[in-house]
C-alpha cells in the first residue's frame, strides 16, 4: 500500500506531463483523479468499481 506522500509525489509526477491539449491530457488528467480519490479516500483502494458520482 503507497503512503499518501507516495500518492502525492506521484500527481506531482502526472502534473508536469501535461501539455496543455486537453485531448492528449485526458489520460493522464484521469491517472490524476484516480489517484486523488485515493488519497481523499472517495474510492475504495485497489477496487474495480467506478466513481459513481463523477462517472469516471
């Protein structure tokens, strides 16, 4: 299980990918998010099931 430092370093990560075309950012824009649920604790670590609220 990754610390929420880890978590966050890794978005810092993501972050300083993105090109500023929304088209080619959405993959990484969705790692971002994912990754945000999981260190504000909205999605179930490690679960298959989907943000119901934002569909993603």
């Amino acid at each position: 299980m990754e610390s929420k430092e880890q978590l966050l370093e890794k978005i810092e990560i993501l972050k300083n990918k993105l090109t500023g075309n929304m088209m080619s950012d959405m993959e990484i824009r969705d790692q971002i998010h994912n990754i945000e649920m999981k260190v504000n604790g909205v999605k179930p670590e490690d679960s298959h099931f989907d943000c119901i609220g934002c569909g993603s």
